[in-house]
C-alpha cells in the first residue's frame, strides 16, 4: 500500500472496455490513456501558509476522473496505480 503524502491521491485505474459492442477486440497501440480511477487513498492535505492543512475535496471510495497526462505510474501488486496531485483531478463521477 502506499500513503500519499500532503495534497497527493492514489487511485485504482480503470480501464475501459478492451472490447467494442460489435464484439472487436481493442489492440493496446489503439488504445487511449485511461483518465478515471477509484480512490485509494488520500493525503493529509496541502499546508497552507497559517500552517493549517487544506481539506482534501475527494475520499477512498471516490471515482475521479484527472486529466489525461497527468500523475505517475505506479504498478504494485499485479495493480496499475496512478498517484495524482489533487489538481489533476477534474471531478468526481457520480
């Protein structure tokens, strides 16, 4: 597991579907970047100049989607994780 740290997430990346409704398979090279996840986990939050911590606008469980280059790989236990500052992510899927 990884503990993200000041105003950093990690997420569960999603890939969409790797299969068409007419039933054609998506070759990887084909592929776009997947740009949501689920929420894993959150850090305390960016320390502001009063020294107080900023509260973090997501929370595990959250599925976010951020934007399309951002943040860096992480593989960890057979899983593709991302970790994302909170300003990468564009908004929560309800």
């Amino acid at each position: 597991m990884i503990k993200p740290l000041g105003d950093n997430i990690v997420v569960k990346v999603i890939d969409d579907q790797e299969q068409t409704t007419g039933g054609i398979y998506i070759p990887d090279s084909a592929k776009e970047k997947p740009q949501k996840g689920e929420v894993i986990a959150v850090g305390s939050g960016k320390t502001l100049d009063s020294g107080e911590k900023e509260q973090m606008e997501v929370k595990v469980g959250d599925v976010v989607l951020y934007a399309k280059y951002s943040g860096t790989d992480v593989k960890l236990d057979n899983q593709l994780l991302k970790v994302l500052s909170i300003k990468d992510v564009l908004g929560i899927l309800l």
